[in-house]
C-alpha cells in the first residue's frame, strides 16, 4: 500500500468520526456556529482527551508529548 493511501486512510476516519460524533444530521443555524463547533470539537476534544486506538490508546497531544520526549 503506497504512503498516500495511508494518508488518505486517516483523512478518512477523521471525517468520520467528526460526522458520526459532532455533526450528525443536525442542522447549524449558520455556517459561522458549524466552524465554531467543528473547531472546538476537533482542539478541545479530539486532539487533546478522545483516545485513539492507532496511537496505542493514547490523545494525539500525548502521543505527540511522548515523540517529542
């Protein structure tokens, strides 16, 4: 499998998960409050607290802390 399928592999499940998670069928008064929500959803949940299986259980901001290390 070449890099680039791997890259698009977890664009994949990022919008995915965001669909499934945040957005649903819900409708957003405005594009501004959408913004807004994916924003916070992706900076305050999903890259700091929300587990990831691929990163052996751990936030993308611990596993990047622990590269960094």
């Amino acid at each position: 499998m070449a890099r680039s399928d791997w890259d698009n592999a977890l664009a994949e499940s990022f919008f995915a998960t965001i669909k499934r998670e945040l957005l649903g069928g819900r409708p957003w008064h405005s594009r501004a409050a959408a913004h807004s929500a994916i924003f916070e959803w992706t900076e305050g949940w999903y890259n700091t607290r929300r587990l990831h299986s691929s990163l052996g259980y751990r936030s993308p901001a611990d596993h990047e802390t622990a590269l960094a290390a």
